[in-house]
C-alpha cells in the first residue's frame, strides 16, 4: 500500500491515532485521576475524611457485622433471571473477606451467599458487600458515590459500557494502538535524540504543536509504553480466554490440583464446626512475614467455607511497601488455627506478572511516584490532544480552500473530548456537592451530572467549531477554557461551603487528600485562564496568520500528500 | 531527602545533556562559542547515575527503577519548558572549564 | 514519485488484516504456546502467564507488519493462515494433553 516502511507507519500513526485517541484521551485521563481514586472519594464522602486504619480486629469488630449481612437486592435481581424462577429462602453463606489499603480510611466487608436451586450452575452464588467505618463499626450508607473508585476507575478501564464486556474490549485496541502508535511514532520522528528538549512555543501553531506533541510522547515514552503494555497484560483473560475455553479441563484440573496440594478444601465437608480467633491467626501471619523479612500489615482476609469442618480462613499482606501486589498469603485452618499452608515466593513468571500488574494498579505507598503518575498520565493526555489539534492545523486551510468539513468536525471532536470531559469531570464534582445529602439515587442523579454536562460541552462544540471551515481558531477551545475556570473554581468553593473543610484548615491540620484535590482544582483552573487568554491573542494572530502556511519539517509534506 | 537529591540530579543531567546540544547552548549563552560538549556529556551521565543510585538507596529495589524513570520523564519536561521560556536560567550550569579554541 | 491513494476496499482490506488477522494469529500463538509449555511440563499458571505476556508484544509486531508489508495478499496468508494453523494444532495438542 506504501512505498516505504516510513510512510506505512505515518499512515498507521495518523489514522489510528485519530481515531482511537480519543478512547485513549479517556483512558489516560481517568487513570491519571485513578492514581488518587480514594483520595477524590474523600472529597466526595466528607463522612470518610479520617485517616486510614489498619484492618481492625475480626473477632471483636468484624464478626457481628459480617454475621449480618445480606445479598445485595441488585444480585438477588439477577440471580432470578439466571435461575428462571424464585430463589430457594435460605442463601447460606459460603464466604466472607475483608479488604483494606494505606489509603483507605474504610473498610470494604463483602460475602457471597449460595443459590443452590440454579439447574446450569450449581456453584451459583450471589454478593454482598458494605463500607464500614473501622474505628466504630458503622456502616457507611451506599448513596454514596465513590466518585473516584466507582467511577472514575471504572470509566477508565471499561468506559462504563459493561454490555459484553465491549468497553473492555473498546480500550483494550486503544491500548494495542497506544503501542503502534508509540513505534511509529519513533519510526516517523528522525531526529529523537537531537529533539528531545525541543519545544519552539514561539513558532507557527503547527510547529509548536508537533513540538509538544514530540516532547510528551518521547519523555514518557517508557511509561506510555509500559502501561498499556501490563493494563493488556491485567485483562488478558478477557481479551484470550483460553482458560475458559481451549484448556478449559486443563485449567480445572490444575486449580483442583492446587487444592489438594496446599491442603485447601474445594468443597464444604457439610459438617459444621465453629471459627479458633481469627485475631490470634493474623498474629501469626503477621509473626510469619516478619521472619521471612517483609514485616506489614493485612491487605485482605477472606474466611472460605463458613461454619464448616473444612472452613479455611486466608490473611494476605498489603504490598505496601514494594511493586507487586497484595501477597504472602497465609492459610489457616478453620475450627482449629493451625496453618495448614503459606504461599511460596512466585516463580521468574509469576514475579515478572506481579511486577507488572503492580506497577500498573499501584497498591504501594509512594507519594511522590504516584504524582510522577499522573504526571506521566497527563503527557499521555497533552500528547494525544496535541495530536488532534495538530492534524486539524496541518489540513485546515487545505480543508477551507476545497470546501470540506473534515478539520471542522475532527476539531468539534477533539474539542469535545479535551475539555468537554474536563467540563464533565468538574460537573460531577459540583453535583456531588450541591445535591440534597437526602436525595435518593443521589449517585445516579451525579453521574447524570457527568453524562449531562459532556453532552452538553459536545453541543457547544460542535457549533462553535464552525470557524475551522475558514480555517480560523475555533472559538469553543477558549469558551471552554473559561468553564473549566469557572467550574474549577466553584468545586473548591463549594467544598468550603458545604463541609467547611477550606484550604486553610486541611493544610494546617495536614489532611492531604481534601487539601490536595482543592490545590489540584485550583491549579486547573489557573491553568484554564492562562491557556484562554493565550488562545484569545492566537485566535486574533492566526487570521492573519492563515496565509503564510504551516512551517517545514521534511517529514510532513510527504505525510500530508499520503495521509489527506 | 534523599529521592529530593535524586529529582534535583536527574533534572542537573538533562540540563547538561541538554547543552551539550549546539541549539540549546546557543539559547543559554546566547553566543556560538566553542561549547565543551565532551564535558557536558560526561557531566550528564553522571548526574543522571548518581539520581539512579541515589533512587535504589530511598526505596525498595523493585521501586527505584520506576521512580528514577518518571524523575527523568519530569526532569526532561522541565528542562524544554526551561529552555523553551527562561533558557537564561540555566547559566549557572555552565561548566567553568576552558574549551580548547 | 507520485503516490496513488488506495482504494476504499484495500485500506479495509488492509485494516482487516491487521487488526483481525493479527488478533487471530496472535490467538493460535498463545494457545499453541501454552500447549507446548504444558507439554514441556510448566505448571498452567506459569505458562498462560507468560503466553499472557508474550501476546501483546507479538500482536503489535504483527499489527505493524500487516501496514508495512508490500504484499496484502502475503499479509492474509500470514497472519489469517498462520493463525488459524497454530489454533488448530493447539486444539489438537490440548486433546492430546487431556
């Protein structure tokens, strides 16, 4: 199709690139807000901002609540559609956990119960789950939305289209392009090394914007590369499903296998038999990594086989304090406290696995990595918009002389998605704020907000990109500049309004995660105006500027002849 | 402290490195004399060391690499940023040695 | 050297062949991989591990050969051929494994 390997890749970066980088603008942007998943939820839940809690103790705290939990009404829902029919009265409960990080200041408590009367699925079994407040026990209500874990998380990975695992697979081909992108995108850029620190602002819109757009993508090349790399590699049992399919007996044989070799009952013996104090099993779980040299503290307890002879329960460390992830598990018998098994240090594979997925999903605790993060997520974001804004500059006079649209629309787009989803972002937090406490479906009404908010932004670009067909600046950039400001602005204030938690009093009492989103709204905000007002005096240079043509770099005329 | 110091060097590296390219050092000294590229580079590689080892000293080894990586990342930001606004900012860094006319 | 735009149908082609092919060949690659490694005697969490690992960075190689590649027609052969290939002969390996 081409005459040369550059050329090919010019194409493979330019068309796929527009395309999917506007699923990639999502996914960077919402994973670099996920770094701080739990500290927006602080924000979010001002019953939450307290401090983190080690997991508390089960016999005296967590064993009454557990005792009373119940499926979750959504779950029962859909369990009868898998059944076809009523559920049996009794759903015993099969097993319960609890899971805790360094960040967290609740406790999240959950528990599957048993549907026994499903013909295709005998081992059916619904969920429930609670966020508790570790210090006394209560429960937190679940109108609560956890704006940043279940939410902007979710929207990350999946982009909130759960039917058929599509947004999985959506972003999943974002990623694989995110790669092919970064290849070509060396293959097409000459002079790497030599460029590295170039960025000529001064220039021609189109220079300047090529010149950001090399810069983001090649600073933070490794961690582009890297992190759509393992967030394939996390999800690749939905992408090649082979473990449920091809090798599906295989993969039973060997879990079964496991089992037997750890001594980990796969079944209830149907003998009932009482829980030893699962304290005293988290001392010696605690005893045990200390000699092996990782002393911490529990990530997750998970207690199988409740009320059974065969009951096991399971302590598991929080990997705070290195890459991989929550590990070490300890695995305790249940009705006596004996340690039946403890987890050996992974294989060459399973630690290159853990290596990866914890860099990606990040349980450690390291501030200023986690800054370095989102640091590393917005380049990903610049690279990407100035990537739209530079191939909307490259053919926006050819697109004016001929009479077509093409630029007009990509810009309505881009536009829509860089600070059309900064609007939405900033939306949901002000609804978060402004809603009754008392409403019900209170996190339907904020994630209406988002949605809402988008739609709109989406409406306004799409009318005031109309300028881009005398290829002119499009005035929606800036108008939404100045949204953003506004909104950014309104969100701290209405955080000071309605928990009196201003700036001064968490910086003094050292409460970071409130203190921390405030800073980081108001420099958005500052950021906002700084780029309106750049964008008003460009605005007014560019219509003279629309004669002379973008400046020369080699590499584009031909790519504009091949990619137009 | 330490991941301080290991920030700080790795952002000295890239500015070195940094000179010892013709357009940079036109944009810092503002003349086209003989730059000590030689001594700029080695003076980089150094500085970009020294963050690394200075990294695996704060934090545990299976983190180090990453924070180092992502110092780099923000360092080379900072320093085009530098470059692009306030290349004068950067004079300090010169080396004081004499390049060979 | 004048540069003639390809048609609609070889841009889909092309497109195709990358993104479906690859993703074919890229299947029959993990799943004969697995097979052999279970053959070999890896346990089954090391090996989809690291056929987990290995498949991305061979589903890009291919995904940028399929555009680069003078031959479209070598493309499908490739990536489709070889990937439906190696998918049968891991059906069969898996069989075999049982």
């Amino acid at each position: 199709m081409f005459p040369s390997f550059r050329l090919s890749m010019t194409w493979l970066h330019t068309w796929f690139g527009l395309v999917m980088g506007f699923v990639l603008m999502v996914a960077f942007f919402f994973g670099a807000l996920s770094v701080f998943d739990r500290e927006i939820d602080r924000w979010a839940v001002p019953e939450t901002r307290f401090e983190p809690q080690p997991m508390p103790s089960y016999d005296k705290l967590l064993a009454p609540i557990f005792a009373g939990m119940k499926p979750r009404e959504e779950e029962l829902r859909l369990a009868e559609q898998r059944v076809g029919g009523p559920l049996p009265a009794q759903k015993p409960v099969m097993n319960w956990g609890a899971y805790t990080t360094h960040r967290d200041p609740v406790l999240l408590m959950f528990a599957e119960f048993g549907i026994t009367n499903n013909p295709n699925d005998p081992d059916d079994h619904v969920h429930g789950w609670f966020q508790i407040d570790p210090r006394s026990g209560k429960i937190i209500p679940d109108d609560r939305l956890n704006i940043g874990r279940d939410f902007f998380y979710p929207m990350h990975y999946s982009l909130h289209l759960e039917w058929m695992e599509l947004g999985y697979w959506i972003v999943g081909f974002a990623a694989l392009v995110m790669l092919a992108a970064l290849v070509s995108g060396i293959v097409m850029h000459r002079r790497i090394f030599r460029e590295l620190f170039t960025f000529r602002p001064n220039k021609q819109a189109g220079r300047s914007t090529l010149d950001l757009h090399n810069l983001t993508g090649v600073v933070a090349l490794p961690f582009h590369f890297v992190f759509a790399l393992s967030g394939l590699v996390i999800f690749a049992g939905i992408y090649f499903p082979i473990e449920e399919t091809i090798f599906k007996p295989h993969a039973e044989a060997q879990g079964m296998a496991d089992a037997r070799a750890r001594g980990l009952a796969f079944k209830p013996a149907g003998v009932p038999a009482g829980l030893a104090s699962v304290d005293a099993m988290v001392e010696e779980a605690r005893r045990r990594w200390a000699q092996r040299g990782m002393p911490g503290e529990v990530g997750m307890l998970t207690v199988n086989h409740i009320g059974d002879r065969n009951s096991y329960v399971s302590i598991y460390r929080a990997g705070s304090d290195r890459v991989t992830l929550v590990g070490q598990g300890v695995h305790f018998e249940g009705p006596t406290g004996r340690v039946i098994f403890e987890d050996p240090p992974p294989s060459a594979v399973q630690g290159v696995n853990d290596f990866l997925t914890g860099l990606h999903l990040q349980h450690f605790r390291h501030w200023l990595l986690r800054w370095f993060y989102v640091l590393g997520g917005l380049a990903g974001c610049a690279c990407i918009a100035t990537g739209f804004i530079f191939f909307v500059e490259k053919r926006k006079r050819q697109h004016a002389a001929l009479g077509t649209g093409g630029a007009r629309w990509v810009d309505a787009m881009a536009v829509t998605t860089v600070t059309g989803m900064l609007i939405a972002t900033l939306a949901i937090l002000v609804a978060n704020r402004l809603l009754p406490v008392e409403l019900a479906h209170r996190g339907e009404w904020e994630k209406g907000a988002f949605w809402g908010a988008w739609i709109l932004a989406c409406a306004h670009a799409c009318w005031r990109t109309a300028p881009v067909r005398q290829a002119k600046l499009a005035p929606a950039w800036a108008e939404h500049c100045w949204a953003i400001a506004g909104l950014g602005i309104a969100a701290v204030l209405l955080n000071w309004i309605t928990t009196g938690d201003h700036l001064v009093a968490t910086i003094s009492r050292g409460y970071w995660p409130v203190a921390g989103m405030d800073l980081f709204l108001l420099a958005a905000a500052a950021l906002a105006v700084v780029a309106a007002r750049k964008l008003r005096r460009h605005g007014s240079e560019a219509g003279a500027a629309a004669v002379e043509g973008t400046d020369g770099d080699p590499v584009v005329p031909q790519a504009a002849r091949v990619a137009s | 402290m330490i991941l301080f110091l290991a920030v700080a060097t790795g952002f000295l590296g890239l500015a070195w490195l940094a000179l010892a390219m013709d357009v940079h050092w036109l944009q810092v000294t503002g003349t086209q004399s003989r730059r000590p590229a030689i001594a700029l580079r080695f003076l980089g590689a150094a500085a970009l060391a020294a963050s690394l080892v200075l990294c695996f000293i704060a934090d545990h080894v299976s983190m180090a690499p990453l924070v180092w990586v992502m110092a780099i990342a923000g360092g080379a930001l900072l320093v085009a940023f530098t470059m692009a606004w306030k290349p004068r900012l950067l004079r300090p860094l010169i080396p004081r040695i004499r390049a060979r006319d | 050297m004048a540069i003639v735009s390809p048609s609609p149908r070889v841009i889909a082609s092309r497109i195709a062949a990358g993104v479906l092919g690859g993703y074919l060949f890229a299947w029959g690659f993990v799943t004969l991989g697995n097979g052999s490694l279970l053959g070999a005697g890896m346990s089954f969490e090391d090996a989809h591990h690291l056929m987990y690992l290995l498949a991305f960075p061979v589903y890009l190689v291919v995904f940028c050969w399929a555009f680069a590649a003078a031959s479209l027609a070598r493309v499908w052969w490739v990536l489709a051929g070889g990937g439906a290939a190696m998918s049968i002969a891991a059906w069969f390996l898996s069989r075999a494994l049982l």
